[in-house]
C-alpha cells in the first residue's frame, strides 16, 4: 500500500513536471571565501566594509543564492551567512544594523515579471543599482572594498521598469525604500534611475541617479553615479567609478572617484590596481577631508576558486580615519597586506 | 597471478577506452588549427529549394542563431550561441557561453556546412544574482587553458562537441524535409503612374 502511494506522488510529480513546459530549472549559486589580513601597523586601521580583522584567519560568508524562471515571471532569492554577509552588512534580518545580533542577511530577493524582450519590472528587495563594487566577494576583483562602496547604498528595495530600447541603451527607472531598508518608515521616498550604454563593443557605462528622503535624515540625498567598465583588449580592461552625494542644506555627503585598471596574463591570472580618491563633504561650516587609497590584486584561479593576494596603502591627509602606527600614535597613512579564497558555485 | 594479470589488463583496456572516447567527444581542428564540425550531405533537392530552406533555418532559429549574410548566391553566414550549463546532481547554472559560426553551401544535389571559430566567454553573477557575460572578449575554444582549468575546459569543449552534433541533426532533418519548398511570393508594387 506504501508503495503505491509513493509510486503515485512520484508520478503526480513527474507529470507534474512535464506539464510545466516552459519552466526552466531552479538554479542554485552561492560562493564562500575566507580571508588573512595583516596590518604593518599590527592595528586593523583601513576601516572600509569587510576585510577588518587583524592577524586572523578570518571568515567572510557564505552566500547562498536561488533562481527560478517559468515563462516570463522569475524570481531571485539570495541569503547570506557569516561575518560578511551580517553584522558586517546592513541591515541584518531583524531590519536594523546591529553588530552584535548575528542572523543573516538577505543580498536579493525580488520577482521579476518580462513583460516583452524589451519591457520589465521588478519588484523587491535587490543589490543596489549604485556603484563599481559589491558585498558578494565574487563580483568584485580586488577583496577589501573602496570608500565610494562602503559609503553609497549597498541595497534598494522598491519597484523598477526596465526598457531595453537595443543591445546599446536601455533605461530603468523606480521607486525605492530608504538605503538598505526592508521596510521605508517614511513611506516609499526615493526615486532613482540608470541610463545604460554601450557605445562600442566591450564598453558598457551606467549612468545612475537616487534621490529621497530618508527617514531621521537632515535633508533630502541625491547620489549622482558613473559606473563604467571597457575591455579595450582581450587582456586589458579598464573599469571607472565616479560619484557625488549631497544632502540638502548642506548636510554634508562625499565626492569621489575610482580607477581599475586590470591585466590578464592568462585566462586564469591578472593583475588589478584600484585607486582612488574620496572626499568627505563637511557638515555646515565643517571642512571637507579626504582619503587616498591605492590596492594591488591578484586573481589566480582554479576552476571555481579564486586566490585574491592584495596589498593596499591609504592616506589620510586630514586624520579622519584614525589611522595609527603601531605604538598608537595617530598617523597619515596605513598599509595592510591580505590573502583571500574565493570559492563560486 | 592470473588474476593480478587479468586486473590490470581489465584496467589497461577500460583507460584506452575512456581516453578513445574522449577524443571522439571532441571536435577536430580545421587547417588553422580551429576546432570545427564539417559535413557534406549528398540529397536529391535542387540547390533553388536547398538554398531556401538553408535561409528559413538560419531565419527561424531566432534565439539560437543570427542570420548575418548571403555570400554570393549559394552561401549563408549565420552567428550562433550555445549557453554552457554546469550542473552537479541538483544543482544547475550557466557557467558561460559559446560564440560561433555556422556557415552553409549549396548545390544542385547537396550541400555542406560547418560549425567553427568557437569562442568561450565566462559568466559570472551579478549584483541581482544573475549569471551574465563578464566580458566581451571571447576566448579560443582550442586554446590551451593551463594545468588549472584543464579539467573545466575540457568539459565545456566536450559540450560544444554534442551541441553541434544536434544542431547539425535538426539541421540536416530540416534540410531534407520532404515538403515542397514555396517561395515566398514577391511583393505587390502599388502603381501610381498608370490607371
């Protein structure tokens, strides 16, 4: 009897199956990566998103990604565990930023319905549309992160339409929560928006815009971004970020602008530079302080695990950072090497 | 020690026969050294009918392949992209795409084609969890990839491989089909002048 039971679910699910034509199938990615960092100074000084802990083999997270699409409607459903992916991203499942609540959190979660090749929408929450870098290890070449990443948006829940008008432009444009907010308090307050072009082959630049007001903020924010990659040979690329964020009544924000250089020597090695330039908008009669940064990358890869060697040097003209030596006394600049494993699936 | 023997004569024969059928699971290389998938096939049809029913295939394949160009009056260029899966037990995603040309020739009584100038491009996940092309910039399927992709590489030549067998079955099918062929009727012109 137990058996044809079970012969009989097995067969509701096999014609199951059968029926749903145009379905494709349920696609599961993720990635895990692990880092060592050290700091000539001993003291964990260059504080930008993730990659902070001094001297220790430590954890990033494990990333845990499904994909499903049935005719035209498809959703994305991405969680994330570890250090990297919680307290370290904001916010974390209980809604709010709080490093000693580890849950996890979500990276996307969204449903998208293709109305046409060319139309679409998308609801949810989804990595932001903002900038060169990401919080997954896998889409970024260099391990530890640029000030412009660290200080824009890392999500954006809202609604979008997508217009694909050619394989050289497309245009999106939303309505969006607050900056990494499951729930907008305020109501639904952001508008954004990104002009995509691709004007030669292997060029693609983004032009993106966000403004609103968040809920508690001084002001209304408009972040103004340029996000541009060019794979001007087959080993040389070239990527580009630039941005501008300002709160009204001058409440501050930051200006900055990134450059990364990439060289594959092979397939499965290349060498990436990133420099860049941020400068912190000072609040009122506040001055305006900057930072300089330049970080060296190597990718080495083997099958779906990359070795991320990478140094990097920082200068802190004005001592916003708090960089200091290693007897703790203030000072300039910071240096730090590090050794990271990327592991995608 | 007869058995001893017959073990390692067992484990001899079974190697011979995995690396024989790799090999076969691979396409071979043209005169430039590219890998290509060539075939003549002999048919009864006119090269007219032939040569319509090369475009409607090369025309129909919309996701497939792109008609690109005519050469001359009897061959066809179309571009094409096969979507590289990797798949574990129950796991499955794109892991890249490979570019490249189909080209056709007609003649009173056969033609031929070829699939070749394979160029892998890797995909790597977006910010919105999708997998897309992480360049522009396709690399050889021939080319050596290293002792640390070897394995990967292998596998996605191996795919390409079956893929332009089917395509090349569906191709041959489609071409060989045995209703009549019907020229699309040529427009109808508006005369202005006279009436």
């Amino acid at each position: 009897m137990k058996i044809k039971s079970l012969l009989s679910v097995l067969a509701l699910g096999l014609g199951t199956t059968a029926y749903a034509q145009d379905a494709t199938p349920l696609q599961i990615s993720g990635s895990v990566d692990t880092y060592y960092k050290y700091d000539f100074s001993k003291v964990g000084n260059i504080k930008t998103s993730f990659a902070s802990e001094q001297n220790s083999v430590s954890l990033g997270m494990i990333d845990l990604a499904l994909k499903k699409t049935t005719g035209k409607a498809s959703f994305v459903g991405e969680l994330s565990f570890g250090p990297r992916g919680q307290a370290q991203s904001i916010p974390n499942a209980a809604g709010a930023y709080d490093e000693t609540d580890n849950s996890f959190h979500i990276q996307n979660l969204y449903i998208n319905y293709a109305f046409s090749d060319k139309f679409s929408m998308t609801a949810g929450y989804m990595g932001t549309f903002i900038g060169y870098e990401v919080i997954s290890p896998v889409g970024n070449f260099n391990y530890s992160t640029s000030y412009l990443f660290t200080n824009g948006p890392f999500q954006n829940a809202g609604i979008k339409a997508t217009y694909v008008f050619s394989d050289k432009v497309s245009l999106m444009a939303g309505l969006f929560n607050d900056w990494n907010a499951y729930q907008d308090f305020n109501g639904v307050s952001h508008i954004g928006a990104q002009l995509m072009i691709a004007p030669v082959k292997g060029w693609t630049a983004y032009l993106n815009v966000l403004s609103g007001y968040a809920a508690g903020a001084a002001g209304t924010g408009t972040i103004l971004d340029l996000t541009t990659a060019y794979q001007i040979t087959d080993k040389f690329k070239l990527g580009l970020n630039a941005a501008d964020y300002s709160v009204s009544d001058d409440n501050g924000g930051y200006t900055g602008a990134a450059l990364y250089p990439q060289y594959a020597f092979t397939p499965a090695v290349s060498l990436g530079l990133r420099g860049e330039y941020f400068k912190y908008k000072g609040v009122a009669a506040a001055p305006d302080a900057s930072v300089t940064s330049i970080t060296l990358s190597g990718n080495i890869k083997a099958g779906g695990l990359t070795f991320i060697p990478e140094v990097r040097f920082d200068n802190d003209k004005d001592f916003t950072q708090s960089f200091v030596k290693s007897s703790l006394a203030p000072a300039k600049s910071a240096s730090q090497f590090s050794l990271a494993a990327v592991y995608a699936f | 020690m007869k058995f001893i023997s017959s073990f390692f004569l067992l484990i001899t024969v079974a190697a011979l026969a995995k690396a024989q059928k790799t090999a076969e699971n691979i396409l071979p290389v043209d005169e430039r050294g590219k890998l290509i998938y060539y075939e003549v096939v002999d048919v009864k049809i006119p090269k007219d009918s032939l040569k319509i029913r090369a475009i409607n295939y090369l025309k129909k394949q919309n996701k497939e392949l792109k008609y690109k160009s005519t050469q001359g009056d009897t061959a066809f260029v179309a571009t094409g992209k096969l979507v590289i899966n990797k798949t574990l037990l129950v796991m499955s995603h794109p892991s890249g795409e490979v570019l490249y040309d189909f080209q056709v020739e007609v003649k009173d009584g056969k033609y031929r084609f070829w699939l070749t100038d394979f160029n892998f491009i890797p995909y790597q996940r977006d910010r919105y969890g999708n997998f897309v092309a992480s360049t522009s910039v396709g690399i050889p399927l021939e080319k050596d990839p290293g002792k640390l992709n070897a394995s990967q590489w292998k596998e996605y030549q191996v795919q390409t491989t079956k893929y332009a067998k089917e395509l090349a079955t569906k191709f041959k099918v489609y071409m060989a089909n045995k209703t009549p062929i019907v020229a699309p009727p040529k427009e109808k012109t508006v005369v202005k002048k006279e009436w």
